[in-house]
C-alpha cells in the first residue's frame, strides 16, 4: 500500500510540475512575443550587484542589434561587430558579433532562446509571475535567472542573474516604449569621440 501511494504521490507530483513548467513557458513566450512585434523599442532601468548602490541605464534594442549604456560605457551592438566605449579613457574596443553567446544581459532579456533553458514557474504573487531558468549548458555563464512578468501585459518589471560564483546582479525596469531607430544608430562612430583610442579586437 505505502508503495501505491508513494507511486500515486510521485505522478501528482510530476503532473503538477508539467503544469507549472507549461503555465512559466506561456508567460516567457508572451512576454518575447509583445517585445518581437515591435520593430524597435528603447527602455530605461535601474540596475545593483549584491545589494549595492542601484545605478541606472538604458537599452535601445531593434532586432539583434542594441545599444545599452550603463555607467561609464556604451556598448554598440550593430549585428556584424560590437565596439565597447569606456568614458572615462576615452577607448573604444571593437569585437565580432558572436550570436551564439548565450550570456543574458539586458539586450537578451527579451529575446533569448528558450531552448538553452530549463524553465519554471517559482510563484505568482497577484499581477506578478516570477519565472526561473537554469542553463542547460555547463559551459554557462550563470547559475540561474529570475525573471518577474507582469501576467496582463506580459512585460518584463524585474530579473535578476546569479553567476558561477553566486554573484548576483539585479534589473528593474524604469520605463519602455516603442521608438523607430535606424540601423546607423546602432553602430559606433568616431567621428563623434574626438581623440577615441580604438582597438580592433577582431
């Protein structure tokens, strides 16, 4: 008997996981859907590691490109190259854009690829549905991603990103909206950091 009910107890339990799991990756497709039909967005946010000082930042995003200020640099992301500006030296580092890094900074949030994931649903708390995900890779860059949506409207309100070594990095989202960006925006330009060192990394 007390094996009947263990077994009884164990599909319960899975079934009830499916579910939870079904109902995390409804809300994750819902909230990549609302951002995907627009062509081009910009959002600003508040960002803090480990409980520090929240500083605050923005993100321009159009497809795969994005542009994303935080304190002290920009990074331009223009779909064939990636040039990191640092402010305060005046220096420019240009990378090749690698689409299969799988490192989920605020430009992924909203459109990264579900599969790399094991996705759950960690609670629901009135408007508010918090959805976890694990790598599935162990060539990952973090532990896990806590990601709060809003159940009506499927945006985004908060996520935070544990890494290897449990350091935590939090985002809240300040204010996002539709805005018409053309490419060029998304594509460093010397010509506008008079005396910009740059280094070619590629």
């Amino acid at each position: 008997m007390k094996k009947i009910i263990a077994i009884i107890a164990g599909v319960c339990m899975s079934t009830i996981s499916f579910a939870q799991a079904t109902k995390a990756i409804s809300y994750i497709d819902g909230m990549q859907k609302k951002y995907k039909a627009m062509s081009s967005f910009a959002a600003s946010f508040s960002y803090a590691t480990d409980g520090g000082a929240p500083m605050n930042g923005s993100i321009s995003v159009k497809g795969t490109k994005f542009r994303l200020k935080t304190a002290g640099q920009e990074i331009f992301n223009n779909g064939k190259e990636v040039s990191t500006y640092i402010k305060e030296i005046n220096e420019v580092n240009v990378s090749a854009f690698d689409p299969a890094d799988n490192d989920l900074n605020p430009a992924k949030i909203y459109s990264f690829d579900k599969k790399a994931y094991k996705i759950s649903l960690a609670g629901e708390a009135g408007s508010i549905a918090t959805v976890e995900l694990v790598p599935t890779s162990k060539n990952a860059q973090m532990q896990k991603i806590s990601i709060k949506i809003n159940k009506g409207d499927h945006a985004v309100k908060e996520w935070t990103i544990i890494n290897k070594a449990g350091k935590k990095q939090n985002f809240k989202v300040l204010k996002i909206e539709s805005k018409s960006l053309e490419d060029k925006f998304f594509t460093f330009d010397k010509k506008q950091y008079p005396g910009v060192e740059v280094n070619d990394l590629r």
